[in-house]
C-alpha cells in the first residue's frame, strides 16, 4: 500500500485509529513507525514545528475523513497525547 492509498483507503482509518494515526505521524514527520512510542516529545523528539503541525493535521484529517479545528494540537505533546486526542475526536 503507497502513501497515497493510506490517505484515501477508508478501512485504514475505521479498522485502527491507533495505526492510521501512526501511518500518517510517520510519513508527515519523517520517522519509522516502530519508532514510535508513547512517550516521545512531538516537538522535541518528533520535531514537530509551526510548518511540520498544520500539515500533520491536515492529513490526519484527510487520512480519518475528519476536520480538525486548527488548534487541535495545543496541549498535545507527546504521541500518546496525540493518539488518545484523535481516538476522543474521532470516536468509537
């Protein structure tokens, strides 16, 4: 599966949000899938900046067929808090 059919393939995002939120935080910031864990810093240790945070938004909305609102990271930190936040978005 190409980067493209994860944006566009709905059973992606409905048979596990936890991966498509680890699928598309991977591919926007570069990194490997397995290397992501709980407790890493989305700005520090992810290198989440201003440029890096409206487009990791804006495909995990394209990828989870939501919108988020534009302050949707303020008081997220770390990739659990970023998981968790999309589970409680998006919902069961």
């Amino acid at each position: 599966m190409s980067d493209t059919d994860l944006d566009r393939d709905p059973m992606v995002a409905s048979s596990d949000l936890a991966t498509a939120v680890r699928h598309v935080v991977a591919r926007q910031l570069r990194v490997a899938p397995d290397d992501l864990t709980d407790d890493l810093d989305l700005t520090d240790d992810l290198g989440l900046n201003d440029s890096t945070a409206q487009s990791l938004v804006d495909a995990m909305g394209e990828c989870l067929d939501v919108r988020f609102p534009d302050d949707f990271l303020d008081g997220i930190y770390t990739y659990a808090d970023l998981t968790s936040a999309v589970c409680v978005a998006v919902g069961p």
